[in-house]
C-alpha cells in the first residue's frame, strides 16, 4: 500500500512520552473489586498523541466518509434518500432524550403517543391491522415477521409447515431470516422480465409451505402484476403472503401492500420514511399483520385503556420478544416528522417522483448500457454492464471510475440474475441538475471504455486509498495496525 495516498493512521502519529491530557492522581483510596486474575500485567497499547492531533486526524478522516449529505448515493435497492434535518431537530426537543424506557409509564405518555400514532399512520400507509415497532432493523423485521407467521400456524395445530417460499431475484436477507425463524427455503424462478414465474410458484404450494416472501416492486425494479392472482394462490394453499418492505418507497400515493394481499410485512424506516441508515444502526424494521394476525405480535405492546391513557402490555399469545424495550425510539420520532412534514399530499408524491427519477436516468444511459428488462422500471433498475462487452471494462471498473467525479457507487453484482449487474436508485429527493451531471459522468465512462480502456480499469485516481490489489485482500487481508507495518 502506498502510504502517501491515504491519511496517516493514528498509531502512525503516535509519539512516545507525548499526551494531550494530564489527570492529577487518584488519591480517594483503593479501587478495589477486580480480583488480581483481571488484572492486566503489560501496559495498554493506546497511541500517545497530542489533543490537536487527535482532533485533526479524526476530523481529516471523516472528510474522506461519503453519505446522503456530501453526494448523490444511487446505491440500488437501498433507496438512500436525503435525510430531512428537522427530524433531526426533532429528537433534541426537550424531554425526549433524558427518557428513560423502565420509567413509569404515566411519565411517558407523550412517548408512548409518538410511538402508537407512528404505529397507526404506518398500519394505514400499509394497509394493515396493526404494527409493532419492536424490531431493530429491516431483516429483524423479517425475522419477527415470519415469527408470526410460524406462531399463527401453531395457533391453528397446523405444524407441517415448515418451508418458505422466495424468489430467485429476493434480497439476501430473504432466505437467511426464513432459515433464522427455522424454515426450510424453497426457491421459485423468475421469468425473462425478472417478475416471478406463476406457474413455478404454483407447483411448489402444496400443505408444507407456511409462507411466500416476495419483494414488489421486486428486486430489478419490475412492478409485480400477477400478485392477486399470487395472493389467491398462496392463501388457497393455506399459506401466508409476506412482504419485503424495502422497495416500499415507490408505493408511497399509489398502492398498499395490504390491498395486494399481503398478511405481513416490514418496512424499512431508513429507505422509505428517511431515517440515517447508520454504520449497520441504529435502525428500525416496523412489522405490520393484516387484521386476525395482531395478537401474534412480540411483546411488548403499547395498547390504549379505557381512559384515554397509554400502557404497555404482555399478550399471552404473543410468539416472544425480539427486544428488551420497545425498540429504536429515536428512530420512530423522525420517521414521524418525516410523515408529518409530508402530510398526505407530500407523501403522495414520493412514489411518482422516484419513479420518474428512474425511468430518466435508465432512458438517459440505455444506448451505452445493457438494459437485460425492457420497459418502463419503478423506483430502480438494472444494467448488465456496458452494450460493448469487448473493451474488457466491468461493472466493478464502472463503479471505481464513479469515484473520482464525486458519486458514490451504485449496487454492483447484485442482483444475481445478471453476470454484470450495475443496480441503480436516484430516489425521489435528486434535482435534475443531479441527474443530469450523474448521466454525463456515466456517458463519460462508457465513451473512455472504448477509447481509453485502462485508464477506466486503473480508476479511482483521487481517493485516499487508489487502486488496491483485490485478489491480494481477499487471501491476506491486514485486519490490524500490525499486519501493516
């Protein structure tokens, strides 16, 4: 690694003897407690650095982080909107944050409204009975999702259930938290226009399958058209319908998943309703269930008692808990102030516009990109790579190559239908003027491909770290300040 093209770690700037920081010594008696066993016998290897090095290392290093606030983030299937800094504002009002969630529930009310009023708005922007805020994220939702579903087959004595059903085209975190819940994965195919294929699905519904998961708009950014028909189908067979709320986004104004026949679902607070994504959280995954299913729901519940006030509750047929509280509560307060500042009207526009933004960018770049799904495309779509496949430059070339003009990525490789999948989201809050210079850069690539190959393939130039060796990485990857020295 070239130590010149990337900032200094902190070790690196360490200097012995130095420190930013001169404690008087502890002089009120012994820190007893620990037995000598935990005790440690060599000094703690912590850099020695000055407190303006400190602050300039850090400061310098998030400069070189990228997120919805530095540049357009056309990260496919994560609709990685603009994050609206009132719900921000909104977290920090007075008596939210020195809430504490063992304290009685009569000095909480007003928390407990945000959080059964988030629950309502979200039960009808799905279509649904009822929602439990309780997970954490969008595959802890899944999780608690298809927890349900296995609690309501149960509940009936039905215990031959125990397989899944999920598309070839489903999003990962599909079949991993089926196989978390104990299902066993059955796979159905995807036809030439990437929706799943009717009469495979229909061969695998038989008295063993509990559940169907599918995605719509699905994975390649296709609106699902046959999903009545599907629902029928599943639910003739004494399944349920689960909905994989992470392409919600478009729907917003136009439909509910609840309407198309959907028993359950999740959505994602951090694509559709604007909240951060996070390093990995703090997240939310929101479940809801059509009506007869709410009583499955994991403990604990907010529930409103005859006197207009809020409690919590511990059903007896809940399947369990799947946290320790009532989940992520600064989460649900912006995902609210997001709803709120919308209204109705607001969030009838979201699903359009990001439809729009799609169809833009991929009429805009289809001449010089693969387009394998003709047709009009809802909040993203697909290309396999660039039309010439005989400069050599792939889809991981492309996205490098994105770097250095200030754009992040989008989703590559994914999903697997294609070799060279290049997985595109503007999402709804993207100018034209955006658009636009992401279109231009795009061209740029493509025309480079095919005049100035290498120069495309030895992409980035500019960022901290250029072009490292992959295959290297892979097999000897340095996880620690020692392995690079």
């Amino acid at each position: 690694m070239n130590k010149k093209l990337y900032s200094p770690l902190i070790f690196e700037l360490s200097h012995p003897g130095r420190h930013g920081a001169d404690l008087p010594d502890y002089d009120y008696g012994t820190r007893g407690g620990l037995g000598s066993h935990l005790l440690r016998t060599t000094a703690l290897e912590l850099p020695e650095t000055d407190e303006p090095t400190v602050v300039r290392h850090y400061t310098n290093s998030s400069n070189n982080n990228f997120g919805v606030d530095t540049g357009f983030y056309p990260l496919g299937s994560c609709t990685m909107k603009y994050n609206p800094k009132v719900n921000e504002a909104m977290v920090n009002v007075a008596g939210i944050a020195p809430l504490h969630p063992a304290q009685p529930t009569s000095t909480a009310q007003g928390a407990l409204k945000i959080y059964r009023t988030l629950e309502k708005y979200l039960a009808e922007i799905g279509g649904m009975a009822e929602f439990t805020l309780n997970p954490f994220a969008g595959a802890h939702g899944e999780y608690t999702g298809l927890m349900v579903i296995r609690a309501y087959h149960l509940s009936r004595g039905d215990e031959t259930r125990q397989r899944v059903i999920v598309p070839d085209s489903a999003h990962g975190t599909n079949p991993a938290s089926a196989a978390m819940a104990g299902f066993e994965i059955v796979e159905v195919k995807s036809l030439a226009d990437g929706t799943v294929d009717v009469k495979d699905l229909r061969s695998k519904l038989d008295e063993t399958i509990a559940a169907v998961m599918m995605t719509n708009p699905n994975t390649v950014g296709m609106f699902e058209k046959a999903i009545p028909e599907i629902a029928e189908a599943v639910h003739k067979a004494g399944a349920l319908l689960y909905y994989d709320g992470a392409n919600l986004n478009p729907m917003l104004g136009v439909a509910r998943p609840g309407d198309m026949g959907f028993d359950v679902m999740h959505i994602n607070l951090h694509k559709t309703f604007s909240t951060p994504h996070g390093g990995g959280g703090p997240g939310a995954g929101p479940v809801g269930v059509r009506k007869g299913l709410e009583q499955f729901l994991p403990n604990p519940r907010v529930i409103e008692k005859e006197d207009g006030t809020l409690d919590i509750d511990f059903g007896d047929d809940a399947f369990g808990r799947v946290s320790a509280w009532l989940g992520n509560f600064t989460v649900y307060i912006k995902a609210l102030a997001y709803i709120l500042t919308l209204g109705k009207d607001g969030l009838a526009q979201v699903g359009p516009l990001a439809t729009l933004n799609a169809n833009y960018v991929m009429e805009s770049l289809k001449d010089l990109y693969e387009l394998p799904i003709a047709g009009p495309c809802k909040h993203e779509f697909v290309f396999d790579g660039l039309r010439d496949k005989s400069t050599g430059v792939t889809t991981l070339n492309i996205a490098k190559a994105l770097l250095d003009h200030g754009f992040h990525a989008p989703t590559i490789y994914f999903p697997l239908l294609f070799h060279e999948s290049l997985m595109i989201e503007p999402t709804e809050t993207e100018t034209p003027e955006t658009l636009d210079a992401f279109i231009a850069v795009m061209r740029d690539i493509a025309q480079k491909a095919k005049t100035e190959p290498d120069e495309v393939k030895g992409a980035p130039y500019t960022t901290p770290i250029s072009h490292p060796d992959e295959d290297e990485a892979a097999l000897s990857p340095k996880l620690t300040y020692a392995q690079l020295k």
